[in-house]
C-alpha cells in the first residue's frame, strides 16, 4: 500500500465523482481533506459556486494565460481554451484553461492563500467585476476537487502547487537559442535564404519552423517532396548548418481516403463522434477534419507513434497547433447560414436579419454548440461530451506527443511546445501564446501573462516576438527582442505580414537586434541554469516582484519581472519611448546594453529612477550580491565553445552563485546526471585588491576552464580577477 507524504497545509474538497484529468500527480492521501479554511462552497442543482469575500488591498495573482494586468482583480475569466486570434483587453478565454491563483493579503498578519479548481470544463472566475469585494468561481457541475494551499508566502504556495502537479518540462539546451518561423517558408530554397539571411548578417539562429506548408494538402506527418525535395539528407544539411528544422502538427486529420492517418483512425475507431456514433467532422486549415481522441490512451499511443516518421528523418523538435481544438465551421453550421439567406433573400433583406447574419458566421468558428456535439470514449469505454472536458483536449494531443518521444527515443530530449494547454500540461511541453498581434500593447501583455505562465508549471514558454498578425515596425521589433531575449522560448513568428525577421529592415535594425540576439547567446549559461534550478525546486523563472519582496510597492509592479535569482528586466513597450520609470526594491547594478555607446555599468540605490533609453539600449538589472555569468556567443548554441565563463558580480558583502550545467540533450539529468559550479565573491583585506574569488565544481563535468569576474563593488569600485579551473 501507498503511504504518501501529507501536504497538512493542501486542503482538498472533493464533491461528487469528479473526472480524472490526471493534473494531479499525488495521490488523494496527499491532503488533507479538512473543511476549507478560507473559502466557502455552495452546491444548487447542478451548480457549484465558490465565494470568497475579497479585502480591499487582496491582489489576485495568476490564471495563467489571460488578458488583464498581473494583478487579475477587476476581471472576468472564463477557462475555456479558445483559438481566439484578438487578443483584445476584453477577452475573457485564449487558448489555455489555467484555473491557478493566489489571493495575496497586503497585510502582515494574514497569510496569502492558492486556489485551485481541478475540473476539465468551463469555469467562471469572477474577480471582483462584478462585485469589487467578492471573488466568486463558478463550476457548472456537481463533481469537482477544489484545492485550498496554505503557506506563509507565495513562493512556498507555488511550491506545494508544483508538487501537486509535477516537474516542468525540459526543452534540450539548443531550445535556449533564438527561433525564426514565419507562415510559411515555403519550400527549402526560402528556407536557405532566411538561414542565409541570418548566417550573412552574423545574427546567431538555432531553428528554422515549418508551418502547414511543408506537408502535403495540410496532412499531419506528411513532407510535400516538391518543396522539400529528399527531407531527411536537407534536415542533415540543416543540421551541419547549426540550424535545426521545426514542423508543426496541427490537432486534426484531414478527411481523405487514402492518407494513411485518416484511414488507420476510421479503422480503429480512433476520432471523436457525434452523439449518433459517426465522427465528428469540421474544418481547420485542409478543410474538413477529424479529431483523434486524444482522451483515450490508445489513441495517444497511436497518435505518439505517428512523430516517428519525422523523428527518423532527423527532425528533433515539433510545435503541436490547432488544439483546442479550433474549430473553422461545421457542417451543420454552415446549413444554418444557408437557410438565414434563404430567408433573407425572401424577406427583402431587412437590416436586423443582416446583423443577426453577421453574428452568425462570426459565431460558425470555435462555436459552443459544435463542441457539445464531439463525444469522447476513454479508454475504460465511458463517453464523454466534450464541452464538459473541453480543457483536456489540447493537453492529452501534447502528452500523446511527449509519451510517443519517451517510446521513439527515451534517451533523448525533443524539443516541444502547444498551443493549447491546460493544468499538468507543463510536465509534458512547454507553451507559445498563440496568435498575437504587431502592437505595442502586446509586448506589455506578454510581459503581464510570462509570471502568471510560469506559476502553472509552463516554464518553457514565450510569445511571438514582433507579433503574428499585422505588420510590425523596425521599433517595435526591437523593442520586443529586448524583452523577449531573456524569455525560455525565443521565436519570432509572423504570418501573412511583411517580412520580420531581425535583418529585413534597415541596417540599424539588423545591428541593434543582432547585439540583442547576441547577448541572448552570451546569458545561456545564466537562463539554462536558472531555468533547471526552478525545475529542481519547484520555483518560477520569470517572477513578479512581490514573490521577492515584501514592500507594498513591489506587490504592484506589473511591467518589470525578475529572472531567475539575479536578474530583473524592466522593458519599454511604448512607442517612441527613450527612457521609462523604474521601480528597485532594493540597490541594483545597471548594466547598459548598446550597440553604439557599448556596456555601461552603474549602480543604482533603491527608489524610483527615471532611466534613459536610446532605442538600441537594453538595460539589465543584477541585484546585489548576485552574479550573471556569461560566455562567448556563436551562430548556434552547439556551437558555443563553453571554454569561457564571464561573471559579472553586484559585490555589496558576499556574493554567491551556483551554476547548473548538463549535457543539454539527454535526460540523463533526471538520474542526478548533472554539474555545478560554485562561484563565491567576497570582500578580503588580505588580498591586494581586497577582494577574494573562489570556484569550486561541486559535481559533474564543467567545460568551463577559465572564469574571469567583472566585480562592481557597492561603491561602484571595479575589479577583475582569473581562475582557471
Ligand atoms: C495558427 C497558429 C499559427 C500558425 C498558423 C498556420 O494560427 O497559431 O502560429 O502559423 O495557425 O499554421
């Protein structure tokens, strides 16, 4: 028998039979199953209403993916993953379901508390808009577990949180390097013009996607030889190049007799139904399509397996698209249309049979009532509609995915993102947020969702930079870059717009972003091991300031975040802007990154600063007795000699780091298989220059053999001392 650890501070209400999504990982034992300490839960018919009475000061963290500023207060959420391309401040669903929060009391003497729903269908959070003093969840359903999470501060919450759900995704280390994607390169003489474009202009890249195009008639696990004549000898190519090749598997299978994948599922049996038992059909990119039924595990496997016809042509990363699944239109939606001109053309077109035309073919996409219509069999042989489970969906198509990758190749890290996703999802890829827009509004977005991302567990994430739809500017690229460099997933991404890669505008913007991109390739080591010590500790990469520090200002900043232990960035994502106001919780180093005044440093006392920026500047921030190693850049991060650690060191006493290094492509790490290096600084009146260092590598291989410290003391004083190692 199973004894498991108890969580005393995790309180699980269990009500009714609840759906097994599987986003918890511990069993049930786990927790407490305690009345809650907090909230207070109502059941009616077939109702279940969470009411929680809000503070004036309470700030609402979290809900993952959504519009809105960090703190949610204010708002209305609805999880429902939804392919809604506008992401305009009204929405209430994009595409993942992440019910997650934190209600944090800015009061010393009330712990915050973690709120999560663990329930696979539509639910309501209510965040005091309709009521400014009342949070009110509401769940459409009778079975559900809610869990209530205690701790004395957020940290701790997102830690039991993460236990709960289990260890973030690990992208191989290449996956750190900057990404270029576009609807679509076309064939392989577009896609050797973008690599050459890069390659020419000096600018590193690691990754080249491949949208829909490269398939044959938008067939899943198909490769148009017309385009790409010989696949696996150019993805070998490629991959000499530095480049590595990125398809996209999109959530349905086109209708077509004889595509293999089209009639090995009508065979098994393996698409969705409709509630007469024939398969669901509606149209995504090919037009019609069916919908494997990823919620059952054979159909998951099957589904895995089918990766392997990519993998074994030399391709090692996939994006999964589409998985909301996105809906275009149905059949039946359409004969709905038809028959609203029929009577419109009867009725002499009245102005009000117009507008309600209107809505209804902006409602054929992504509508509700096509949902209700998909049923799900699981594997125990119980259907299931799929609006009640509706979040699971895009979830259980990227676990079938990360389950068919540990088949093909269990030694090997793939990398991996989804469109969709929901709780759990995280321990099988990471996420891109889907389709965003060339507006400066959306670099402040993606600033406000990374935090709220990363506190489900989705630490491999990031958005399109220079934004998907319209066309972005030279500025607002730049602009995006400098945020995004510090970001897991770098990708720029764009469809249909003018071209946006960093060397498609003026030769300004080319140098400004390659700068940028470099000094991404010079922080990896920094964000690698940041990244895989907040996997190992349950903590976030990309934090919100008052998970750090406890002063009320902190808890509002919502336009700066901190990296990992070191850093903080404070991006601009303004128009014209040449400077912004910052916020420092404490002293910092400000390290100036330009392409034409070079790497200024200086330190910054605690306050509020007024901080100058030329469009080419990028400032980074190290908090005191922090360290920032850096290395060499490169055309690609397999090409990065590792031989050279550069740390610059905020020294105010004693300054400490401990850096994370692996192999970067095995999971081997999982088995303790990793190194670490501790780098310590500290004030010496014995040494000459009064300044002591020390490098000691704990465990594991380092490849790093000289290290040479840039020490800026807190008095602005500047020392560099050698070790090799
Ligand atoms: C969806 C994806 C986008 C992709 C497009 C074509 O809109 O979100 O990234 O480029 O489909 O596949």
């Amino acid at each position: 028998m199973q004894h498991a650890k108890l969580l005393k501070n995790v309180h699980l209400l269990r009500f009714g039979q609840p759906f097994k999504t599987e986003a918890v990982v511990l069993p049930l034992s786990s927790f407490c199953t305690l009345s809650p300490k907090c909230i207070q839960v109502t059941q009616t018919d077939s109702t279940t209403v969470i009411h929680y009475p809000l503070e004036l000061n309470d700030i609402v963290y979290g809900m993952g993916e959504n519009t809105g500023s960090i703190d949610k207060r204010g708002k209305k959420f609805v999880c429902y993953c939804t392919d809604d391309h506008l992401h305009t401040p009204d929405k209430q669903s994009l595409y993942g379901s992440h019910p997650f929060l934190i209600v944090d009391k800015q009061n010393e003497n009330k712990q915050p508390f973690g709120l999560f729903i663990d329930f696979p269908g539509e639910i309501t959070f209510d965040i005091g808009f309709t009521n400014r003093n009342l949070l009110e969840v509401t769940i459409p359903s009778l079975d559900v577990d809610i869990y209530e999470l205690h701790a004395t501060n957020k940290k701790q919450i997102i830690h039991q949180f993460r236990q709960l759900t289990g260890t973030p995704y690990v992208p191989p280390r290449w996956g750190f390097g900057y990404q270029q994607c576009r609807w679509s390169y076309h064939d392989s003489n577009e896609v050797d013009k973008i690599i050459n474009g890069f390659r020419s202009n000096d600018i590193p890249c690691d990754t080249i996607y491949l949208d829909i195009d490269y398939m044959v008639e938008y067939k899943n696990f198909t490769i148009d030889n017309n385009k790409f004549p010989n696949f696996a000898k150019y993805v070998a190519e490629k991959k000499q190049q530095g480049i590595r090749l990125i398809p996209i598997i999109d959530a349905g299978v086109p209708v077509s007799a004889g595509y293999s994948v089209y009639e090995e599922g009508v065979e098994n049996g393996y698409f969705c139904k409709q509630a007469d038992g024939d398969q669901f059909e509606a149209a995504v990119w090919p037009g019609l399509c069916v919908f494997p039924d990823y919620l059952n595990s054979d159909v998951r496997q099957w589904w895995g397996n089918q990766y392997r016809q990519l993998i074994e042509q030399g391709i090692e990363g996939f994006w999964n698209d589409m998985n909301e699944p996105a809906l275009f239109y149905s059949k039946q939606g359409i004969e709905q249309v038809h028959e609203m001109m029929d009577q419109m053309r009867s009725n002499d077109c009245k102005v009000q049979d117009f507008f309600k035309l209107n809505d209804m073919v902006r409602g054929l996409s992504n509508n509700r009532e096509d949902y209700k219509s998909i049923y799900h069999t699981t594997k125990d042989g119980e259907i299931v509609n799929n609006h009640d489970v509706h979040n699971l969906y895009g979830l259980n198509m990227t676990r079938a995915a990360a389950e068919g990758f540990a088949q093909i190749c269990p030694e090997k890290r793939i990398l991996l993102f989804s469109r969709a996703s929901g709780i759990g999802a995280h321990r099988y890829a990471g996420i891109w947020l889907g389709d965003n827009m060339s507006w400066w509004e959306h670099i402040l977005l993606n600033i406000r969702m990374m935090p709220a991302i990363n506190m489900c567990g989705f630490l491999y994430s990031g958005a399109d930079v220079g934004g998907f739809g319209c066309d972005a500017s030279a500025d607002l690229l730049i602009r995006w870059t400098q945020f995004a460099l510090f970001m897991p997933l770098f990708r720029n991404h764009a469809a249909g717009t003018r071209y946006q890669e960093p060397f498609a505008f003026d030769e300004y913007t080319t140098t400004t972003i390659r700068e940028h991109i470099k000094l991404r390739y010079m922080m990896i080591p920094y964000i690698y091991s940041e990244y895989m010590r907040a996997v190992q500790n349950n903590d976030c990469y990309c934090w919100q300031l008052g998970f750090e520090y406890s002063d009320t200002r902190s808890a509002r900043v919502d336009d700066q975040l901190l990296l990992g232990h070191s850093m903080m960035c404070t991006p601009i994502y303004t128009e014209n802007a040449r400077g912004r106001h910052v916020y420092l919780p404490e002293p910092m180093l400000l390290w100036k990154v330009a392409h034409h005044t070079g790497r200024e440093m200086c330190q910054l006392p605690a306050g509020d600063h007024w901080l100058d920026l030329q469009l080419d500047e990028l400032p980074v921030f190290i908090r005191p007795n922090k360290m920032l190693p850096l290395t060499d850049t490169a055309d690609n991060v397999d090409a990065q000699a590792l031989t050279h650690l550069e740390v610059l060191v905020n020294l105010h006493n004693e300054a400490s780091y401990t850096l994370y290094h692996d192999d970067g492509v095995s999971r081997a790490y999982q088995q303790g298989d990793f190194a670490e290096l501790v780098l310590a600084v500290k004030f010496d009146t014995n040494s000459p220059d009064g300044v002591a260092v020390n490098a000691q590598v704990m465990c594991g291989y380092i490849p790093y053999q000289q290290i040479t410290f840039h020490i800026i003391t807190s008095s602005g004083d500047r020392i560099i001392k050698n070790i090799r190692l």
